[in-house]
C-alpha cells in the first residue's frame, strides 16, 4: 500500500517537474543575488570556454587564460595577472581585493586543459557548446570548465559587495593537470607563489556533490588523495635458446611474482577523512549488509578484527576497496623479444596509490616480500616524494562548504572524502596549503561518468546551484 502511494507520487511528481527538481533551492537566495542571471551568466561563459579548444596535448590553454583576463579586467577591485610558462601555455590568476582585509586570502581554482574527445563517438562537436533537452554538452562541461564558470560569476558577484569583505579571493586557472610537462600548478607554486599571497587555503576540484532518484544525496568534500607511484619489477635469468627449457626463466618468475603482488591484500588503513566518510555513508546506503559493515568499520571501540570482517564485506565493492587501503594495479608487461628466445630479463609496472601516511619504502618492501622470487626486484619509479597531510576538517573553509551544502541541499548527507584519483590539489597540500576538493554542480551517476569519455555534458540548471554554492561558500569564509 505504501509502496503503492509512493510509486505514484515518484510519477506526479516526475510528470509535473521533469529533470530540475532537486536543483530547486529551499533556502532563499543570498541578498542580492539574482538565481536566474548567475544561471544566466555561468552558462554563457561556460559556453565560451568549450569553444577556446584546450585539448591537452597540446593544452593551448593560453587562450582561456586571455579570455579570463578580458572578463576579469572590467571587475572592479580585480587585479590580473596572466603568466606565460611556454608557447600556447599559460596560467592565470586574478586577485579580488577586500575592503577590509584582515585575514588571509582563499584561492578559488579550476584547471583549463581538458582532456581529448574522440569526435566520430560524439553526438556533437565537442567543442562547439549544444544545449540538448535540459543538458549542454561539450568538452569540460564538468571537467574542469563548469567549476571554471561557476567560480568567475561567483567572484563577480562577490565583487560587488567587496567594501564588506575581510579576505582576499584568488581565482587561480592552470594549465597542464591532464599531464604532461610541469607547466601548471608546480610551475605557479616554483615561481609565482607570492601570487597565492600566502592563502590560508584553497577550494578545488576532485569532491562530488551526487544526485540519485531526482534529488541530491551527498555532497563529498575531498579533504586528501591517495597519492601516486609507479613500481617496477624487473626480473633477471638466464637467457638461451628455446629449445632448451631452462628452470630460471626470468618471463616465468616475473609472472609468479606479478601474480601474487596482483593477489596481495595490503593491511586497512582509515585516516580521520575515510573514518567519518564510511561512517556518514552508512546514511545513505540501501544495501542492509554494506550499511552494517559501514557502522562497524567505524564503531568506537571496534577491534582489529571487526574491522577486518566489516571491510573484507565492503572490499568486494571496488571504489569500497581503494579508499580502505593501499591499492597496486598491474598496468604493464614488457619481457621477450623473439619466439624462439629465452629473454634474460622482464619487466612488469604496478600502478600504486597508496593512502596518505604511508611510507612508499615500506609498501615497496613489502611488494617484494609478496612477489617471494629472488630474482626479481620491485623498485619505485623516480625520487618519490613524500605524502602531503591531509586537510582538517576544522578549517573555516571547510565548515563553509559545509553549512552552504546544508543549506541549499538540507537532505543531503555532507562528508569528507578521499579521492582515489590525482588533482592539483595535491601540490598545495604539498605547499601546505589547506586544500578541500568540491565539484559544484550536482550531478547524477550517469553524468559523472561522462567526465573523460564521450558526449560529456553538464545538466544547464546545476550550473546556476554551482555558482550560488561558489558564492556562499567563498562569501561564507571572506565576510
Ligand atoms: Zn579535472
């Protein structure tokens, strides 16, 4: 009977608003903040910046850079800065000054450089901005161009207001984040770190706010990343003709080691951030067994093996699995050159994402202990550095992003988050810059999934809920 009244609601409700319910705001808008022309505004520069093609290579993301430069100068209070690292290459910074400066800056940043799109699997041009039912579609609608135009309209609007304000705001657009040469944020950090005026801490990419069943569910705030390595097993043998099977062969023993390295479980790790992510979590899961493993895992008290049993259940979700432990993927195998020769030597390389706090060193010895074969040797790649800190929780900025989530999406399960991924942020963390990743525009998983792959797209109405989000959260830490 329940289900029957609430399957029926689900329609009416879907019948009478079609796609942008859950992007309706229950709390007012901020004074002064007119909803319909920031919408307005953040999705014609969003649109702009689709046609300025920054595919990266080659990056070009010196156009973007100029047209950053062109909208900003006519803001008051803005100064510009755009910084040329190589040709076509830039980065660009503008700096929002306050009328009444007493605290240190926050730096609001995107990068500009997306990633290629294989144009015969689009349904558009990706690079030129089509507005299809109620999605717009291009390349870097989401990644990384819509947080972009949100954070400008966001400033603008802040501008307007900046006799008020205690901080200054930094907009901060780099190039190169999709890889490639250090042309963006370490090149901004090496040589140009007087232009993040010594900023108490930064808002980012690489968070999720997530739309399920028409309405948004959780907004993660990425306050760390799991931090990246690439190891190399190189196996050694004899080598010989192929008519003589020999017992060291060194293609053999690699595969041995490989496939034990593959099966290796590294021990669980919880950090304060992936603590009270599994245990907010818990909230929102449907599946009752995931749920109770969720509140076990981070029950207070909880033994060793508790929490052993709690995240071998919730290990057999991978996304689970990354964000509990140190993870190694095998990605490359390189060994033999002819059919009928016995090589003397293989390699095999393990992506390795390991959780912050870790020692790569450790996790490397403990690879070889695993692979269990004498002759072959795990090695990390390059002079790793070590792991940024996480961010705290306890931050001003973060508890902004938190009470703006709460107030525009009150349903909403609000958590720290650690992405499994790499961003940007990482260097500031490096720098030790406080940095909390958000990815403004409430999104559904089929949208999200979109993001490097084909016909990426942006829903229009999340555009505006991004920039008012931007505003209250920026206005949250500089009023
Ligand atoms: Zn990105």
């Amino acid at each position: 009977m329940l289900k029957k009244t609430l399957a029926a609601a689900g329609l009416a409700a879907l019948l009478a608003a079609p796609a942008a319910a859950q992007y309706d705001v229950a709390a007012p808008a901020p004074a002064g903040f007119d909803r319909a022309a920031t919408g307005r505004a953040t999705l014609a520069h969003l649109q702009n910046l689709i046609r300025l093609d920054t595919q990266n290579p080659p990056g070009n993301e010196a156009l973007t850079a100029a047209y950053f430069d062109s909208v900003f100068r006519t803001v008051p209070g803005v100064e510009t800065h755009v910084l040329n690292v190589a040709p076509g290459r830039a980065n660009f910074v503008a700096r929002l000054r306050a009328g009444r400066a007493t605290k240190k800056p926050v730096i609001v940043m995107g990068h500009m450089d997306v990633v290629g799109a294989d144009s015969a699997k689009w349904e558009t041009n990706p690079f030129v901005p089509t507005i299809r039912g109620a999605h717009l579609y291009g390349r870097g609608a989401i990644d990384d161009k819509g947080m972009l135009a949100a954070a400008l309209v966001a400033m603008q609007e802040l501008a307007r207001d900046r006799g008020r304000m205690t901080r200054d705001v930094i907009f901060l657009a780099t190039a190169a984040e999709e890889g490639g040469p250090s042309v963006g944020i370490d090149s901004v950090v090496e040589h140009h770190r007087e232009l993040l005026g010594g900023a108490e801490f930064a808002l980012n990419e690489g968070g999720r706010i997530r739309v399920r069943d028409g309405a948004i569910r959780t907004v993660n705030i990425q306050t760390t990343e799991k931090v990246y390595y690439n190891v190399v097993a190189t196996a050694t043998g004899t080598g010989g003709h192929g008519s003589v099977p020999l017992p060291g062969n060194a293609l053999a023993a690699l595969a041995r080691a490989v496939n034990r390295v593959h099966e290796w479980k590294p021990p669980v790790r919880l950090i304060e951030t992936t603590r009270l992510y599994f245990n907010r979590l818990a909230a929102t899961e449907r599946n009752a067994e995931m749920r109770a493993a969720m509140q076990a895992l981070t029950a207070p008290g909880a033994t060793q093996a508790q929490i052993d049993r709690a995240a071998a259940t919730l290990s057999r979700e991978p996304l689970h699995n990354a964000v509990l432990r140190t993870g190694a993927s095998l990605t490359l195998l390189n060994g033999g050159f002819r059919a009928n020769v016995i090589p003397s030597e293989g390699k095999a390389t393990f992506n390795v994402r390991i959780v912050p706090g870790e020692d790569i060193r450790q996790v490397v010895a403990e690879m070889n202990r695993v692979g269990g074969e004498p002759s072959v040797r795990f090695a990390v790649e390059g002079d790793p550095l070590p792991a940024p800190a996480p961010s705290p929780v306890a931050t001003e900025l973060y508890r902004s992003m938190e009470s703006a989530a709460r107030a525009m999406a009150p349903n909403a399960v609000v958590l720290p988050f650690m992405s499994t991924g790499a961003t940007d942020g990482a260097v500031l963390r490096g720098a030790g810059i406080p940095t909390y990743g958000i990815l403004p525009m409430p999104l559904a998983e089929e949208d999200e999934i979109r993001m490097h792959g084909d016909n990426e797209r942006v829903p229009v109405a999340a555009l505006g809920w991004a920039a008012e989000y931007l505003y209250r959260v920026l206005s949250g830490v500089a009023r």
